[in-house]
C-alpha cells in the first residue's frame, strides 16, 4: 500500500482516529466505562455548536446518540462524577464545555411527559387537566426552573467564581454548561420525585405523620442530591475556585423541610393541592 493509504481494521472500515484511541485509553486508565462517544467525527452540525443548531439536532434522531445517553443517566445515579470526567476532553476537541448533543434533553423531555400522562391516570385526570400537568413538568418544573438555576449559576460562577489568572487566558464558562447541569442534576431528582413518589403514592396521601415525614424526606434528600451534582458540575471547570457555594443551600433545605414535618405539612399533599399532581 502507498504512504497515503490508511490500515483497515480486521471488521471492515478503517481503524479508530488517533484521538478516539487516546481518548479510550484515557477512560480505561480512570475506569470510565461509558460508551465510546466521539464529538469531532459525529456526521452533521459538527461545528462548535449555537443554540440554534443545538435546536435543529433535536428534530434529528440521527444527530443523537441514545446509548451514550443513557449511560450518562445511569452513571448520574451512581458514580456522578466519571459523567464530568471527559469534561475536559470535549473542551479540548471542541472548544465547548456544553454538550452539543440534545439527545439528554430529548430523552429527559420524553420521561417528563411519561410521568405527568402516568400521574394524570393516578389522579383521575381528564383531557386538558392532563395536558395542563405535561406543560407543568416541562415547561415550569423542568424549562423554567431550569433557566433560573442555570442562569443564577452562570451569572454567579463568571462573577464571582473565577480564578484570577495573570499569565493564561481569561476563561469563561458557556451558559449552556450551566444548563448541562442542571439537565444531569434535575435527572437523579426526576427519578425520586416523579418515578418513586408516584409508586409511594397511595401511602403518601395519607394524613398521616408517617406519611409527612416519608413525603418530606423524599424532596430534601432529590434537592440535596441535586445541590450535589451542581457543585461537582462547576467544579470540574479549572478557572472556577471555592464551587462548594453551591452546596450551602442544602442547609436551609433541610432545615425548611424539619420545620414542615414539625408542622405536620405534607409536601405531597401540599403539591396535590396547589398544582393538582
């Protein structure tokens, strides 16, 4: 073969690019067991993304990798933090903190309005008032709540956060990051709030101590949780110092939630009753 011909692998096709083996190298030294997900050789929009060409990949399924996905998910649950370790990588190839992949949005979206028909069928919900509950997990649990966390975080962490550099270039985090985690914060809360509190729910509703404090518990311990991955989300950025900031709401969290037990308030009633879900 010439110079210029390139190896073909023993399966057919060529051979992994030098960064896709260095980056799988890279995983199995730290243990990393995700899927191998390469941004530089993803078949469109392989840009550094904008927002509206993040947009536009929504519609495309191809665009999206659903394995890697759900493998982010997983590893959300129970080791968050070999999600943010290839973190780096993605700087490095594409100069983006951000995934410029919708397919967690997507797939997060999709769970929401699983959970709000579900919760609509427990509730005895009819036409509109099922609708009514989709637009409130997404549109107001999930869209709103999310752009005032991640907004307030980004404001915040380019603000007051960043390292004070005199030799290297001034860095700053994408606002789009900033909503990254909050998609991966608000996915291990989904699972407590919207999948085992509905389980939960005939013993729940019951006017009953018991039945607070299991309620209570559930919401401090998915908002602590969730408090949890913000922080190691920023703290994955090396311009960013002193992101423990973001664990220091836990405290009036818990506190907020001992008083309402105290107080005998149900937050699962309490939402049935404000929100109708």
């Amino acid at each position: 073969k010439g110079p210029g011909s390139r190896a073909a692998s023993p399966l057919g096709g060529h051979r992994p690019s030098v960064p896709a083996r260095s980056c799988a190298r890279a995983r199995e030294r730290r243990g990393v067991m995700l899927p191998i997900h390469i941004e530089s050789e993803r078949p469109s929009f392989a840009a550094c993304t904008s927002f509206s060409e993040y947009m536009r990949r929504m519609v495309h399924y191809a665009q999206m990798d659903m394995s890697y996905t759900f493998a982010q998910m997983i590893y959300l649950c129970i080791s968050p933090r070999k999600v943010y370790q290839l973190t780096s990588y993605r700087k490095q190839t594409k100069n983006q903190w951000a995934r410029d992949d919708p397919a967690f949005v997507v797939v997060l979206v999709f769970f929401l309005c699983v959970a709000a028909v579900s919760y609509g069928l427990a509730l005895q919900l009819q036409g509109s008032a099922v609708v009514r509950v989709i637009g409130l997990f997404v549109g107001v649990h999930f869209g709103l709540f999310g752009l005032a966390a991640a907004s307030c975080a980004w404001f915040v962490s380019n603000k007051y956060l960043r390292a004070q550099s005199f030799h290297g270039v001034e860095q700053r985090m994408e606002w789009m990051y900033a909503f990254d985690i909050h998609c991966n914060s608000f996915f291990p809360l989904f699972l407590v709030l919207y999948v085992v509190h509905y389980f939960l729910l005939p013993f729940l509703l019951q006017p009953t101590l018991l039945a607070a404090v299991l309620g209570n518990a559930l919401y401090a311990g998915a908002f602590c949780y969730y408090l949890f991955i913000t922080s190691l989300g920023y703290s994955m950025l090396p311009f960013l110092e002193r992101t423990e900031v973001f664990l220091y709401p836990m405290a009036p969290v818990v506190l907020f939630v001992i008083v309402l037990t105290v107080l005998r308030v149900n937050l699962t009633l309490l939402s049935i009753n404000m929100f109708g879900v």
